[in-house]
C-alpha cells in the first residue's frame, strides 16, 4: 500500500518503517486517543476519517478538524512534548498505520538520511495543520459577505 507519507523513501527505508510499524482498525466512534493521556503511536490514516477535538472550559470537546486518508495524527509523540494536546475518535470505520515513536525516533537517530525525510513530511503535515487551523478561524471570526475590515491605516479590499 503506497501512503503519500512514504512516497519516495527508498525499498530500504521502507522496510525499515515497516518493521517499527503495525495496522490497526478502529470503529466508528471509536477514541484513537484522549486529551492528556500519554499516547506512544503516531499514525498514517489508511482509510476512514477521524476528528480531532479540543476541550474549551465551559463548551467541553469541540471538533476542531477532520483529518483523512494519508494525514498523519498523533505528531506530538515523535516530538516526546508528553501529554496529547488532543481527543481524536474516528468518525467513520478508519484502517491506520501505527509507528512506534520511540522506535522511530531511534531510527531518526540512527540514520539521519531517512531522518531527514520523516522529519521533513512532519512538518509538511504540520504546516498544512496550521494552515488549516487558520481557515477555520478565519471562517469563525472573518468578516460577513459584503464587509470590508478597517484598520488603523484604512479599509483593506
């Protein structure tokens, strides 16, 4: 199965993923992982959907995106930043590619060729996240058809 997250690595690095590397499914509904739980996994979505859902004092867990075949989740645990920042539940019946992050962090550090490339698709992945993030409030707080936003130096067109 060719995932957009390996296109281009070598046969050989490849095989080396895939030894880190396991499937796993999960039913619609079904929590991938929880908001401050420590999660040892990062994943490549197969198949499905999953939504990614933030808890707000007062509103409780909000989604905030939804993520599809080929998007990674759970990127914080390659980056060791400890708790997940996030609640992420499948949305529909979603197949993922789990990698160990520990083994992968392992593999990075022993080959900085391949280390290069898997650091260079997380953050591909991330600046599409952000970009993303930015859509979505600029959607929430943007202006209404027909208005022009002022500023201090006048209206922007």
């Amino acid at each position: 199965m060719q995932l957009r997250f390996t296109a281009g690595l070598s046969e050989e690095d490849q095989h080396k993923l895939a030894a880190i590397a396991r499937q796993r499914k999960f039913r619609t509904g079904e929590t991938l992982f929880t908001e401050g739980s420590d999660h040892k996994d990062l994943y490549v979505i197969c198949s499905g959907r999953v939504e990614i859902c933030m808890t707000i004092p007062a509103r409780g867990c909000l989604p905030v995106l939804t993520l599809e075949a080929g998007d990674l989740v759970g990127w914080s645990t390659i980056l060791q930043q400890g708790e997940m920042t996030a609640t992420v539940a499948a949305i529909d019946e979603t197949e993922v590619i789990a990698i160990n992050a520990e083994a992968l962090r392992a593999l990075c550090d022993a080959d900085h060729d391949i280390g290069y490339q898997i650091m260079q698709r997380i953050a591909r992945a991330l600046s599409q996240r952000l970009v993303a993030c930015r859509l979505q409030v600029l959607d929430m707080y943007g202006e209404q058809p027909g208005q022009t936003f002022q500023s201090e130096k006048g209206a922007v067109e």
